[in-house]
C-alpha cells in the first residue's frame, strides 16, 4: 500500500448539485427530438447506453450535446428505476 486512505469511495464531481443537469429532462428532450427526426428512440438510446457513441442521437434541437451532460450510467439508472417504480411495484 502506499498510504493511501482505502476504505473511503472518492467522489468526483463535474457539475455543482444546482447545475447539474436532471436525466428526466434530457431523456425526454432527447426522445422529442429523435421522434421529430423520425427514429425509434428506444433503439438509439439502447445503442447509445451500450456502446457510448454519441452518433446514435440526433444533434437536432441539441440532443447529442445534452445526452452527453450526463453519465450514461445515470441514464441506465433512471431508466432502471422508472421500471421497477411503473412496472414491479405499482
């Protein structure tokens, strides 16, 4: 070991708490806008989580550069939490 403190997880952090953006309103703008473009949005924010290029959304109405705001593990979080929330605990 080299002295380090192990037993604490460190927390990095890009954004201040009020700045940060909410993942709710990235993923529905981003759906609104890959709708209006004509895509399936379930199939290019799938692609997206999974593979991280940011080609799979739109830039129209600047989607590409708000999904990318967040952590795509944010994402899969939300996304994981809506449907336990909707669908398992109703």
């Amino acid at each position: 070991m080299n002295g380090q403190n192990t037993t604490n997880t460190q927390v990095i952090g890009f954004y201040k708490e009020t700045e940060r953006p909410n993942v709710s309103d990235v993923l529905h703008m981003v759906y609104d806008a890959l709708v209006e473009k004509g895509y399936n949005p379930i199939y290019q924010i799938t692609g997206y989580i999974m593979s991280g290029d940011p080609t799979y959304i739109t830039s129209h109405r600047n989607a590409r550069s708000l999904i990318m705001k967040v952590e795509r593990d944010e994402i899969l979080e939300e996304l994981v939490a809506n449907y336990i929330d909707t669908k398992i605990k109703k």
